[in-house]
C-alpha cells in the first residue's frame, strides 16, 4: 500500500504539469500497467523473453488459457506497442508472436517481480499463516 501511495502522490503532483492521474480509472497509465500486470499479460510477457512463439507453442508455454483470452490479451499487448505480431504469407498460416524493445522492457520489470515473489514465498507464507490464526483467535 506504501507504494501504491508514493506513486499516485508522484503522479498526482504533476497532473498540475499536464500528466495523468493513476488514481483515475481511465488513466492511460493505469491501463497500461492493468494490461501488463494482468493474469495473461504477465505469463505472455515472461514466456516470449526467451523467443518468438507461435500461438499454439504460446498456449502451451503458459497452459489454462483459452484461445480467446490468449488472443484478447495478445492484441491488448500488441495494440500497447509491447508485442509484434509476424504473419507469414505461407501455407499453412504461420504466424510468430515476439516481444518489442519496449515489450522486452516491460518483460524484463514483469519478470523481476516474478522472481521476487519467489524468493520471498515463504515469508508470503507466514505471513498467511499468521494471519489465518490470529482470524481464527477472533472467531473462535
């Protein structure tokens, strides 16, 4: 919560200069940061840091996505300038979904926090634990 606050004071400060408010639900800012930290959109953008994928190969990288949410989630990213998208004129179609320098950028963010929450799993861990029994002290 203490970083959410910091950012939106940052960026609410400087709505007097012209930029967006986070707060707000339209922010071009905030949707942005919804479409990359979505359920898909992190899976998509870690998967394609290690090389373009096909659709079906993309699927099955990040499994339990259907293939309309995986499509909705890959024109969301390619429309935010952070996915490309290669159709091949060939029989059969073949089309490669590969990350933008801007893409690979976001990607890179996406995939620190992944990794953070790795590394800090266990002390997610208590800290659900702690909680569950300080609920369950309440109630009880």
């Amino acid at each position: 919560m203490a970083v959410s606050t910091g950012v939106t004071s940052r960026v609410t400060s400087s709505v007097a200069v012209g930029k967006y408010d986070i707060g707000e639900q339209m922010c071009p800012h905030r949707l942005v940061l919804e479409h990359v930290t979505s359920r898909w959109g992190v899976l998509v953008l870690i998967v394609l840091l290690d090389r373009p994928h096909r659709f079906s190969e993309l699927r099955r990288a990040i499994g339990r996505v259907s293939e309309k949410m995986l499509t909705q989630t890959l024109q969301t990213l390619e429309r935010d300038g952070l996915v490309h998208r290669d159709a091949k004129p060939v029989i059969p179609p073949r089309v490669d979904y590969s990350l933008t320098d801007l893409g690979r950028e976001a990607a890179e963010q996406v995939r620190g926090l992944a990794l953070w929450t790795e590394e800090r799993m266990a002390d997610v861990q208590r800290a659900r634990e702690a909680y569950d029994a300080r609920k369950e002290a309440e109630q009880g």
